[in-house]
C-alpha cells in the first residue's frame, strides 16, 4: 500500500486513481497522521456491504438441533457490605 503527503495529493491525483483502480491503495497522510485510504470505486462497494449480525444467523444453513444448548449458571447474587 503506498502512501503520500497531504500536500503532495493534488498534483498526482489522476496516477493515484489509476492506482487505485488497478487495486493499490494509497494511505494520505496529513500532519504525520494516516487521515485517508483512496481505494476504487468497486472495492469500497465490496467492503462497504458487510452483513450484519442479524443476517448472517438468519442465513445460518442448518436446524435449530444443530446449535447447542445454552447453559446458563445462576445468576449471582450480591452481597451487602458490612
């Protein structure tokens, strides 16, 4: 993954693009600080749809049988101070 100055982004923009649409990243730095990742258009679509929790039990593809019982322990019951 490369990296570049803040400062030094414009003048290059178009062969960072490039870059980026050949599948290498490019990491902007401002003031000693990673600020930003320049990617393609196509690999933000790809990791910005992650699924949530949510979907990925309900596309579980096996039979409730298939999970385990839960054990639960008692809950604890706390003590007053003295």
């Amino acid at each position: 993954m490369k990296e570049i100055q803040f400062k030094d982004t414009k003048p290059t923009l178009s062969a960072l693009v490039d870059w980026a649409v050949a599948g290498e990243p490019t990491v902007i730095i401002r003031n000693g600080r990673k600020e930003a990742v320049l990617v393609s258009f196509e690999e933000w679509t790809r990791v910005s749809k992650v699924p949530s929790f949510a979907d990925l039990l309900l596309a579980f593809p096996g039979e409730p049988s298939d999970i385990p019982e839960q054990r639960r322990k008692p809950v604890r019951t706390l003590r007053k101070p003295l």
